[in-house]
C-alpha cells in the first residue's frame, strides 16, 4: 500500500522541483525537502542549469538538523562528478538516515548508482514514491536520455473550421489576448522554438517570449528556422534580439553559401530532396536543446507528425468562423488517405484561455 506521509512530503518535493522550469533545461527538474520528528528543516531545488543540485540546497539549509533526518528528493541523488560535486557524498556526510526517492535517474551514468551507494553507507533508501508524477514533470529529459532526441510539442491557434489564416494570409489576431499571454509563457519554458520557411517569409515573428525570467540561459529560447535554401531575408526580425538563431539548411546548400552573416547555420542531412526532420532534432539536442516549440504553419505541423515526433500539442481553439477553400489550415500536407489511418492522440486536458478553448494533447507513439 502507498505510504501516504511519504506520497505527501514527495508531492512537496514536486512543487519546489517547479520552481526550476524557466531555468534548468536541458538539466531535470528536482525539489528535496529534510524533514525530521514530522516536520520540514529544509529545502531546495535545482535552480539553474550548472548550478548547485536541489539536495545541496536542502542541505545547506537544514544545516546541523540534517543528522538523523529524512530527505525527499523527486530524482535519485547523483553519485559521480558533473558540473558539480556528487550529491550522494554531501548527504552522507550530512548524517542524513533515510533518503526517499521519487524516481531513478534514467542517466546510465548514473541510473541506480546514487541508491546504491547510500545504501552502502547505512542510508535507508525508499524509492519509487510518485514516480509517474516525476517522470511526467521531467517527461523533456527522460525522453532526452533514452532516446536523443528533444520533446517536441506543437502550438497551434485555429478557428473552429480550422483556418490559421484569412484567405489573404492574414493571421493577426486569431486567438485572445489570454491565448496569447499563455504562449508567451510557453515560449519561456522551451530551449528552442522552431518554424518552417513559409512562417518566416509571410509572418516574419520574432518568437521572443514576452515574459522575463531570471538565471535563463543567455540566448534562449533559440529561434530555429528550417530554411533549407537559405532564402531569410537579412533584415527578418528572427535575427533581431538577444536570441541565439539557428538557420537549418542542407549540408550542400550550407557549402555554396557566401552571406553567413545572418544566424548561425547548422548543416542537416536531407531525404527525399528535403530537410531530414529526425536529423535536425538530434542535432539541435545534442546542441542542448531538451524542449522545442513547434510554431510553424500546416506543412511543418504535418511533416513532423507524418514521422511521429511531435510528443504533445497545445491546441487554441477560437470560437469565430473564417471560411474560405484557400485559407491555410492547421495541418496539411498529404494528409491520410482514410480515416481509420488518422493519427491517435489523447486530450490530457480542456481549459478556457479568455473566450478560447485550449486543448493539451499527447500523441500516441
């Protein structure tokens, strides 16, 4: 049966973890909190990428009530040397006698080494407590670790009938000022937002989040384009701004081209005479890129679920009718040619933003 003061004390561990999403990707989110004869001593969280881990925190404020305590912690403590010291040697040293813990770290560098070696040190551990609550708040760097590749999620705002745009091309604006005010704070939590070319040449966004966030990694969230023939104008407001800009491009195309003044131009592999999307993701992870935001138009949306790698979408739906047979539409591309070959998603949740609908989805893999 769940231990329901553990459970309790862990879900604290997991609001603290939160405090860490503008600020430590492509680094997990980590809450620890000490508790000894029943009630809280300490606590931390990771803060920013590189910097000192959540346990540290904790332990810095428990300060001498740390021996003999308890310490929660949502990811298994780290036992080797990184950007800074093993944790796992800090709370040994602190005396603490019982370590409970939300979820292995799916690093194999590290993956059941830290539980291994406190329990070698006498430190009774628990593990396991709330561990899908854990891994679904750091669902961008499990999936980073098992597989290479960032968590891709996908903003989309239509009206009812599905149009992203008159007939004209015009877009602004579709969606509420709430909607609006929620993308901007998606945009802070991301690494990377990500369009296509026909975004960039008939919108010209800037895809800067509106909202400021202490201890972000400079240059971030990167702009990324896929401009596969390097047609961007120079003046194009994506390269405006503190904001690191990646240009993607074919390797060939990269080789030939004089202007580089624009951007920074990373080289991706092509199939069937366009961009390798896999390709750009792993680059752009092994770059350090965890989360991407998907802000393009229907041709990218449908070119990246076509390959199955989009992970999740945020989508705004406008209760207004655009109509129009030319009109863009959400998704297009070349489309299933039967329903029953339609591609399988679960609605996570429905909420108002202002006088909009906005549905969270997950893609089934």
């Amino acid at each position: 049966m769940p231990n329901r003061l553990h459970e309790s004390w862990m879900r604290e561990a997991l609001r603290l973890a939160a405090k860490g999403r503008f600020t430590v990707s492509p680094n997990p989110m980590v809450g620890a909190c000490g508790v000894k004869a029943g009630r809280k001593v300490g606590e931390g969280f990771h803060e920013k990428y590189g910097g000192p881990h959540a346990e540290i925190h904790a332990l810095r404020r428990m300060g001498k009530k740390s021996r003999g305590a308890t310490l929660y912690v949502t990811l298994e403590p780290c036992s080797t040397w990184g950007k800074t010291p093993p944790c796992v040697a800090a709370i040994v040293k602190a005396g603490i006698r019982h370590v409970v813990v939300g979820s292995y770290d799916p690093n194999p560098k590290n993956h059941g080494r830290g539980i291994q070696a406190l329990r070698k040190n006498s430190i009774k551990v628990t593990l396991g407590v709330l561990d899908k609550e854990v891994q679904k708040q750091n669902e961008s760097f499990f999936k980073l670790v098992k597989t290479g590749l960032p968590f891709v999620t996908v903003k989309m705002a239509q009206s009812l009938d599905g149009k992203i745009a008159a007939t004209n091309g015009s877009s602004r604006w579709i969606s509420s000022p709430p909607a609006r005010d929620f993308v901007h704070r998606l945009r802070a939590e991301q690494d990377a937002i990500l369009i296509g070319k026909n975004t960039l040449l008939k919108d010209n966004p800037k895809l800067s989040p509106r909202i400021k966030i202490k201890n972000t990694m400079p240059g971030k969230p990167w702009r990324i384009v896929m401009d596969s023939q390097l047609e961007a104008s120079p003046r194009a407001r994506i390269f405006q701004g503190d904001q690191l800009t990646l240009r993607a491009a074919s390797v060939k195309k990269i080789k030939s081209f004089k202007n580089k003044a624009q951007g920074i131009l990373l080289p991706v592999n092509e199939k069937k005479g366009r961009l390798d999307l896999k390709d750009l993701l792993k680059k752009c992870a092994a770059l350090g890129a965890a989360k991407i935001l998907v802000e393009g138009g229907g041709e990218t949306v449908w070119s990246l679920l076509n390959e199955g790698l989009v992970d999740k979408a945020y989508w705004i739906m406008a209760p207004k009718i655009i109509g129009g047979r030319r009109a863009k539409t959400s998704v297009e591309g070349e489309g299933v040619v039967n329903p029953n070959r339609a591609m399988p998603c679960t609605v996570e949740s429905v909420s108002k933003l202002g006088e909009d609908w906005l549905f969270e989805l997950k893609f089934k893999k």
